[in-house]
C-alpha cells in the first residue's frame, strides 16, 4: 500500500515540475534566439499536453514492481 502512495506522490511532483522545467528552459532560450514570447507554467504545461497527444509518446514513464 505505501508503495502506491510513493507512486501517486511521485507522479504529482513529476507532473508539477516538467512544466516548470519546461517553461525555465522555454524562456532561458526561445525569446533570445528567435524572438519568441515567454511562457507562463499553464501555457507550458498545455504545450506539454498538446506534443503527448499529438506525438503519443509518454511524458515520463515508471516502472513499477
């Protein structure tokens, strides 16, 4: 049972901090090399959702057991 727990926590945190990630490395390198605008963590986190279902590729992926 703790495992799950472990689990569950884990994938909240993964799924807090790759936007964060995202958007950090978004705005260190988009907005100075091309001229692109800054993004917010929301706006990061829609891309993130938007390239999973476009591309079907798995953000993270655990192996549990």
């Amino acid at each position: 049972m703790i495992e799950v727990l472990y689990a569950i926590a884990l994938v909240m945190l993964v799924a807090a901090a790759l936007p964060a990630l995202f958007e950090w490395l978004w705005n260190m390198t988009m907005p100075e090399v091309f001229g692109m605008p800054a993004l917010n963590y929301w706006q990061s986190f829609r891309l993130l959702l938007i390239a999973h279902i476009l591309f079907g590729v798995p953000i993270v992926t655990l192996s549990i057991g």
